[in-house]
C-alpha cells in the first residue's frame, strides 16, 4: 500500500472508532452499567476523543 491509501485508510478507522463511542456515550447514558464497566466506557471514549480530534456531544 502506498502512504497515500495507508492514510486514506486511517481515516475511515478513526471515523469508525468515534462511531463507536458515540454509541457508547449513547448506551452509557441511557442504561446503568456497573463501575467497571463504566470507566472503561469512559476511558474508550476518551482515548476515542484524543485520537480522532472530535469531541463527543454531552447527553443531558
């Protein structure tokens, strides 16, 4: 692959990944989940947050 492609695909991976934790923001948000389970949600959003430069909407 040329880094042309190798970057053109980096970039539908991130958009995947903040896909993904918009989700979960969504699924946090809306159900209860244990303590453990949260702040790895959270964590995976963060590092989501970083990576892709976006940042994800706060649900009221």
């Amino acid at each position: 692959m040329t880094i042309e492609q190798l970057q053109k695909e980096n970039e539908k991976l991130k958009e995947v990944l903040f896909a993904g934790a918009f989700l979960m923001a969504k699924a946090v948000h809306k159900y209860y989940f244990g303590v453990g389970m949260e702040e790895q949600a959270t964590d995976f959003m963060k590092d989501a947050e970083e990576l892709t430069g976006n940042k994800l909407p706060k649900f009221a």
